[in-house]
C-alpha cells in the first residue's frame, strides 16, 4: 500500500512538474508574442513616420514647382514686354516726327522701321507668317468667295495674315477666295 501511496505521490509531483512546464511553455510563448507585436506596433509608428515626411516632402515640392512655374511665366513676360518697349520707343519718336513734319515720305519711313522692328521682335520670339496662294483650310479661313476666272481655291487677298508659333498654327489667315467660275 505504501507503495501505492509513493506512487500516488509521484504521480503528483511529476504532474505539478508537467503542469509547471507547460505553464513555464505559455509564458515563454506568451512573452514571444508580446514581443512580436511590440516590433509589429514599432514598425508601423515608423512606416506612419515615413507616410509624413513623404507627404511633407511632397507638398513641399508642389508648392515649389508651382512657384519656379510662375517665376518662368513672368520671366517670360517681362522678356517679350522689355523688347515691346523698344518698340513703343521707336512709335513715340515716329509720332513725335509724324506731328512736327509735313513731310508724307518721312512718316512712312517711320512707320516701316516700326514695322522692322516688330517683326524682328515677332521672329526672334519664333513667330513666322504663313505664306499660302492656294486656300488650305488647314491654316486659312475663308471669309468671303468670289467667282473668278481665276484658278480655283485662289487666295485673291489677305484681310488678316495667319501665324505660326514654333511649327504650331496660333491664328489662321483670314483670306478672300477665288471660286472659278468655269
């Protein structure tokens, strides 16, 4: 009986021991996943960190962008209107000698170096006219028809000269057209 007793007694202890490890077991799995999820939170806090200096860096880089944009556009401004002013220069001492002279010839004169120095301007900023005898709807606009003897589709005048900026059409001739007649 007594070893019975013993037995029980063993059994006991090595059942408190087995309960011992396995509770030893979960608080070690425990501790593990405290610890995974405290990294898991870390990461993210830093991830979230990241997220805000990327959106601080680029609303940073808008408002720069938007700025050199605008420098550009007034950069640009101020070039075409500085060579303006020259221009105007020219008209005001061609005025001033439109009104003192009575001389025809001289006005004219006058005239023609503003309209030098206009078109200068206007090729030095890529601008060019477009030159076209036959009507291309592409780059001219009809405003009137004749009948003609002449050939068909004949440009017979210009009320408006049509310009190209760099290649690209920024208004089109506005024209009188033959239509033949035959």
């Amino acid at each position: 009986m007594e070893n019975k007793k013993e037995d029980t007694i063993n059994k006991q202890v090595m059942d408190n021991c087995n309960y011992d490890d396995d509770k030893n077991e979960k608080i070690s799995e425990l501790e593990i996943l405290k610890q995974t999820v405290e990294e898991q939170k870390n990461l993210a806090q830093d991830y979230y960190n990241q997220l805000l200096r990327l959106k601080a860096d680029f609303e940073n880089y808008r408002r720069r962008s938007e700025k050199e944009k605008k420098d550009y556009l007034e950069w640009g401004k101020e070039k075409i209107l500085v060579k303006q002013i020259g221009i105007n220069d020219v008209l005001q001492q061609a005025l001033k000698s439109a009104k003192t002279s009575k001389n025809v010839e001289s006005i004219v004169i006058g005239l023609d170096m503003i309209n030098k120095e206009f078109s200068k301007m206007l090729k030095e900023e890529g601008i060019e006219e477009i030159q076209c005898e036959k009507f291309d709807p592409n780059v001219c606009e009809a405003l009137e028809y004749i009948e003609s003897d002449e050939i068909d589709n004949k440009i017979l005048e210009v009320y408006q000269k049509g310009y190209k900026m760099n290649g690209k059409l920024i208004r089109t001739a506005k024209v009188k057209v033959a239509k033949n007649n035959k």
